[in-house]
C-alpha cells in the first residue's frame, strides 16, 4: 500500500518495547471521484476524496434530455467543473451517476424514470460520453448510501427522500437493500390517499402527489428556501400549507416504522430545511404510532446539500477499495 502510495508514514508510536512501531495514515487525496446528480432541471457534481470529504460541490440549471447535445453539455460543464477544482485527473476514480429511476444493476439499464419520461436506457448509451469509467445509482439510493457510509454506526434505517419528487431507500448495515426489481423503498408511489390526487405517475393518491417539495417551493415562487424563510416568519398561508403537507408526511412515516421498525432519515430538499421542525412533526407522528416509543425514531439528514451526488461518487470509492 505504501509502494502504491495510498498509505504513508507519519512517524513512530510510543515504544512499549523494542522497535517503535510505525505511524500510518492514508494518502487521502491519492485517488479521487466524481459525483453526479441527474434531476429534470438541475444536475450536481460533486469531488470527493477517499475519506468521502466533498472538495468541491456545483449544482447548475441544465434541463434533462435523453439526447446527444444533453450529455455532450454535462460532460463540458465537467471538464469546467473539474478544472475549477484544480483536480487532476490522473487521480480521477471514475463517475458516479445518480438518476431518478428504476436502476437494474443485473440487466445494467435504467429501466425507466417517469419523471424524466425515458424507459430502458444502457447504462453504456450515457457512460459512452465520459472519459472515465461510471456507476449508476438510483438518486433516493445515493442518498442513503452518504448517510450510511459515512456514519460510524451504519445502523439499518429508511432514507425518505423529499425533493421534486419522493423516494426511498434501505440501509442495512454497509449496503443498500436493493429488492427483488431494484425497486426497494419506492414509497414516493405508496398510496396514502385512495383515488386522491394524480401523481405524475398518473396513479392517484402516490405520497409524492402530497409530500413533493414542489408543494412547499410552488407556494413560495417555486423557491423552496423562501418559503421557509416565510414559515419562520409564520406567514399564515405557508403555515397551513406546512401542516397540512406535514399531515401526510406523518402518516407515510408511521407507516414505514410500522413495516420496517427502523430509524427513518429525511432528505432531499425538504430534509435539507425541516430540523427546527421534527418536534412538531414527531408530535404528529406520535399521535398515529400505536406503540410508545422510548426515543424519537425521526430525524433530518447529516448531508443538506449534494447528498445524492455525493452517494454516487462514493459508490466509485467503495468498488475502488474492495478492488486494493
């Protein structure tokens, strides 16, 4: 490891008899990854090291079209990305890709994403455009796969993902539980309300018809952070919209901890804002809950920002170090 240059020494411990042992430590920025974050309007990228520290985070306007001009644009818009980040690139793992769909890791498609309105796509048809090697992750999955790799317990727990639209993820211990059709944790299309509102889907009553950020960011705008900033100033209109919005989410969280009798994380762009709001939103939990529970099983998300991007580009780190 040392001949490789991933480890180095640092000096020498204490003598507890004979030769001082050596000090250690890892070559942290030997070996780098790219992140990116596919969404319908936006896309992330994110650098990180092997320790999974975010060097650089960018997130830029950039509409999603499943077409040549689209990703010859993201591959640009990299290349700046990285430039910027002075990052060498002989250093460069790889890219992960985190994208709202159904990732077939054994067939290697994306079977399809509704939101984005494609369906069976190569993962090859897009990794053909970089210049590096690239992994796919669904987005909810990258999400908790930064909050469970990254955390010294990697405990099991469900990552509810609210951002523009709704998604879920289990994680057990060191991995992601991925289901029989990848499609584990895909609460954002479990019915909350029978025949309620259309889902994008074109189901009704899907959670994410009443639990999406588009909810929150539509009645501020569409700027999801104004309309906190109006929340904290208890604006009355937002302040309804919130509780009725929290309404729903309690109950697909009581829901979850009945199925899984987990911890659950929120993210997404919701769970980025909603810490100054978990004890209202655990007293609304706790009126459903049949059980008392002895702690709160809710709460918000270490990473507010580049969570998915970040998940993904540590999927390239982790398959790097099961490789050495």
């Amino acid at each position: 490891m040392i001949e490789k240059g991933f480890i180095e020494e640092t000096g020498e411990l204490q003598s507890t008899g004979g030769r001082r042992a050596k000090a250690l430590s890892t070559v942290i920025n030997v070996r780098q990854a790219v992140g990116l974050d596919i969404t319908k309007n936006h896309i992330s990228f994110v650098l990180t090291n092997l320790t999974g520290e975010i060097l650089k985070h960018v997130r830029i306007y950039l509409p999603y079209a499943h077409e040549p001009t689209y990703y010859h644009k993201v591959k640009e818009e990299l290349e700046c990305f990285l430039d910027e980040s002075n990052a060498d690139r002989k250093r460069i793992l790889g890219i992960g890709i985190s994208f709202p769909g159904i990732i077939d890791l054994d067939r290697q498609l994306i079977t399809y994403s509704h939101i984005l309105g494609v369906e069976m796509i190569p993962f090859d048809s897009i990794s053909s455009f970089f210049d590096y090697p690239c992994c796919f992750v669904n987005d909810a999955n990258a999400g908790a796969y930064a909050e469970g790799i990254c955390s010294d317990e990697r405990e099991r727990f469900f990552y509810l993902s609210l951002s523009n639209t709704v998604g879920g993820a289990i994680f057990d211990n060191n991995g992601l539980v991925q289901g029989k059709h990848f499609r584990c944790g895909e609460v954002g299309h479990m019915t909350v309300i029978p025949d309620g509102k259309i889902c994008y889907c074109g189901k009704k009553g899907c959670l994410d018809a009443y639990c999406s950020a588009a909810i929150l960011s539509d009645a501020a705008g569409g700027k999801l952070e104004k309309f906190f900033e109006l929340l904290e100033k208890k604006d009355p209109k937002v302040a309804d919209i919130w509780d009725v919005y929290t309404g729903y989410l309690a109950v697909a969280l009581n829901n979850i901890r009945m199925l899984l009798d987990c911890d659950i994380i929120l993210g997404g762009y919701v769970g980025s804002y909603i810490e100054p709001y978990l004890p209202d939103l655990w007293n609304k939990v706790s009126e459903r809950n049949t059980f008392t529970e002895d702690q709160q099983f809710v709460n918000s998300c270490r990473y507010k920002v580049g969570a998915a991007a970040l998940g993904a580009a540590l999927e390239v780190i982790e398959n790097f170090v099961k490789q050495i």
